[in-house]
C-alpha cells in the first residue's frame, strides 16, 4: 500500500495519538485535530488524501464535518470512526457524503484496507470530475449554453458530427441558435483554418442570391464590368453555410444539387466548370418535407442536404436552461451597455421560466437587454421585463407583425403599469418613487387604460 496523507479528527487526544502511531508505523503521514474547527484550519493549509473522524467529538458530531470538508475539497474521502453501537450513526454519515466506516477497535489490516479503498475512490472520484469537465467544455462549444436533456443530446450529436465531412440540415424554430451549432460544427472539424461563409438565402432575391453563389464573369450580363468571384469558390476548403435554405427557388436548387453531386459548378456567364471542395451547412425552421409535397422543394436536394439532421429544441422544451441563459446575457450586457446589474430576482425568473418563448433565444436575449436598460435598481425586477408579445411583435413567425406606434405604446403603458402596481401592492405613491414619475401622472395613466388601484391590494 502506498503512504498517504491523513487526518485524523478525534476529541480524545489519547486515542488520537495511538491512532497515528499505528498509521505512521505503516509509512503514513498523520496530522491531528480535535475538533471541528482545528479539522477545518488544517484542510485549508494544506491537502490530505483522506480524513478519519470520529463520530462523537464531544458537544459536535463528526456528521458536521462532512459538508465543511466537501465545501473545500469536493472530492475528498472521509471514513466514520465508530464505536459499537454507533453503526446506525454511521450508515446516516454515509448517506451523507463519507465513503465508508471502520470500529475504533479494528485491527491494522481492516484499518489500513479502508483507507486504501477511500483513497482509490477518491483519486477517481476526482478523476472522473476532470473528464467530466473536460467533456463539458468540449460540448459547450464556446457561446451555446445548455445543460437540458434536449440540448445535451444536440451538443453530443454536434460533437461527434464535427469530426466528419458530411452534410448536416439543422431544424428548428427561429431563434433557437441555429448558427451558434453551425459555427461550432466547423470551429471542432478538420476544415477549422479554412473559410467560414454563412449566407441568408432568404434576405436575398433570386438572381442576387444566384450571383453571390456562384459568381459571374465579365460580360456575363449588363453592368458586369468586371469577374466576380462567388461564395462557392470563397468557401472552398471550408464550411459553407446557407441559412433559411427553404426560401431558395427551383432553379437555385438544381444548381446547387450539382455542386453536392459533382463537386463542381459554372459561374453565371462561364463555360467552363470550377471544382470545389466544400462542407455544406442548412439551416431552415421549415418543415421541408411539406415543402416537398407541396412541389416547393426538390425531394434528391432534401435528401442530399440531410444527410445528418440536426433538430434544435424550442426553448419552451428546455426551460431548465432559461435562468443559465438569463444569466449569460446579463453578463454580456453588463459589458454591452456599461451596466452594473448584479443579476435578477427570484420571483422576475419565476415569470421568465414560466414565459411561453415564440421567439425562443433570441427573445430572450431581447427581453433581458431591455429588462437591463430599464432597470433602475443592481437586479432586474419583475416590473422590468417586457415580453416580444407585449410589445406587439409576433417573433414566432419568420416576419414580425409590428403594431402602430400608438399601439405599441400604449400595450407597453398597460403591461408597466400592471407590473408596476403589482409590485408594490397598489401602492401609487411608492409606484411614483419608482417610476420617477408624479402621483397625478400615474393616476392619469391609470384611468387611461382602466386600471383600478384595487386590483392590486
């Protein structure tokens, strides 16, 4: 058996001093404390590979020790010192967080065995919490944050995914970080140092979007001066994105079906072909297999472009991650917009995870930047947050449905109002302190929008 470091933690200072006799006869280190305190000074000087403490240290109980030593060192093995007659204290200590237990009266070999195996379970205990790390922040993939069942299986499947050449077609509703997940795809593939280019077929017309694509020639139609290259080409090597690919035309579609088919493609005007050598990344939040029935979409591009299907989650299915979320972006606008918000309350992220999201990650990055520039206090409050829903905008579709300017005002007007007044009970005059505003103004707004002050008593 190896020597190891170990505390010994004993009221009795006799039995301490017999203890570490036998331990150190054996080639172990001993250091000794007798009680909570003295266990607690030493393990913050310097680490120990296991701590033996008895259950009974005079007016304490050894059951105390347990989370102050994993408070400081995680992973370290305590074994129960017990006398007979305890045993039911020690099964609880166990239960608590101690590996095992041992009689004060057992002989060296029974004594020695346990501190071995505590030892052993320790230094894997801390191995495995490494590798776990490790793991975690191999899946984080930098920005995307999410510890759901849903998102876990997404960033296991991204990670093997990366590794490959093959064409990936990610799924999901608007908002849900689709292009978070195709950076982190080729940011983890063989193709990292080579070119990233993300296009958004749908913020663009069909002959301009044909024309980025693939590029053109000189002359290859009036007002082309000069050769253009295209993204294709740009891309070459690397990792090639088409964002909202649903909205490409057919003819658009037969092209690209080639350049997934042959590697090859002939810019608008050439006549003759270019190869290339790309990784194709799609992304869309429509159902293509609709799209197929319907004659929008070709049925072999649907089936080239996935290849490997990536879906993301809506995050109404991962609210697990709301307050992770919530909390990343605080930090972010903090830096943003020179904030100083410590973080946000309680029942403010009682009313964020219980939000339905439409506009998933995106509105919730929208609602906390808001929450942050209203915030007149060092937390974001319930009376802060204003939903997309609330402010007339409809983020479950792909185009907004924007309300009139009066109308948008006065929907924000009616939700602060009500946010306001809830929070403070229906007290107007501590509603006025913190809206910064006159007793008169708020009871104008309040007949308004037919606000009562006793619906909020």
């Amino acid at each position: 058996m190896a020597a190891s470091t170990v505390l010994v933690v004993d009221d009795d200072p006799t039995f301490a001093d017999l203890l570490s006799m036998r331990l150190r006869r054996h080639g172990d280190e001993v250091r000794q404390a007798f009680n909570l305190s003295g266990a607690v000074r030493l393990l913050e000087e310097a680490p120990v590979d296991v701590v033996l403490c008895d259950l009974c240290l005079g007016r304490e109980s050894g059951l105390d020790l347990l989370p102050r030593v994993h408070g400081l060192h995680p992973h370290l093995p305590v074994i129960v010192l017990t006398a007979h007659g305890t045993i039911e204290g020690a099964v609880e200590a166990i239960r608590q967080g101690a590996v095992g237990f041992v009689t004060k009266d057992a002989d060296d070999a029974a004594l020695l065995a346990e501190i071995e195996r505590a030892v052993k379970e320790g230094g894997l205990r801390e191995r495995v919490a490494h590798l776990e790390t490790l793991v975690g922040e191999r899946l984080a993939f930098e920005s995307i944050i999410g510890s759901a069942p849903p998102m876990r299986q997404v960033l296991e499947q991204v990670g093997r995914v990366a590794r490959t050449h093959s064409t990936v077609l990610i799924t999901g509703e608007s908002g849900t970080g689709k292009e978070l997940i195709v950076r982190a795809l080729h940011t983890h593939s063989p193709r990292a140092a080579r070119p990233f280019v993300a296009v958004s077929c749908g913020a663009l017309p069909e002959t301009l979007l044909e024309n980025e694509l693939f590029g053109h020639v000189k002359g290859a139609f009036t007002g082309a001066a000069e050769q253009k290259m295209g993204l294709l080409s740009v891309a070459n090597g690397g990792t090639l994105f088409l964002d909202e690919v649903g909205e490409i035309s057919l003819p658009i579609q037969v092209k690209l079906l080639r350049v997934l088919q042959e590697r090859e493609f002939t810019p608008l005007g050439a006549t003759q072909s270019l190869s290339v050598d790309i990784r194709l990344v799609s992304a869309t939040n429509r159902d293509l297999k609709e799209e197929v029935r319907a004659g929008r979409f070709r049925s072999d591009l649907f089936y080239r472009l996935g290849v490997i299907p990536i879906h993301l989650p809506p995050l109404r299915e991962r609210r697990e991650d709301i307050p992770l979320l919530a909390n990343h972006f605080v930090r972010i606008f903090n830096q943003m917009l020179g904030a100083s918000v410590s973080g946000i309350e309680p029942e403010a992220m009682r009313a964020l995870v219980r939000y339905n999201w439409p506009g998933n990650v995106r509105e919730l990055e929208n609602v906390i930047e808001r929450a942050m520039v209203m915030a007149d206090g060092k937390t974001v409050c319930t009376r802060d947050l204003l939903f997309d829903a609330e402010m007339g905008v409809s983020a479950a579709s792909g185009s907004a449905t924007v309300l009139s300017y009066r109308e948008a005002k006065a929907t924000f007007e009616r939700t602060y109002l009500h946010n306001l007044l809830t929070t403070v009970n229906g007290n107007v005059s501590e509603a006025a302190r913190l809206s910064g505003r006159l007793r008169s103004d708020l009871y104008a707004m309040m007949n308004r929008h037919d606000v009562k002050r006793a619906q909020f008593i």
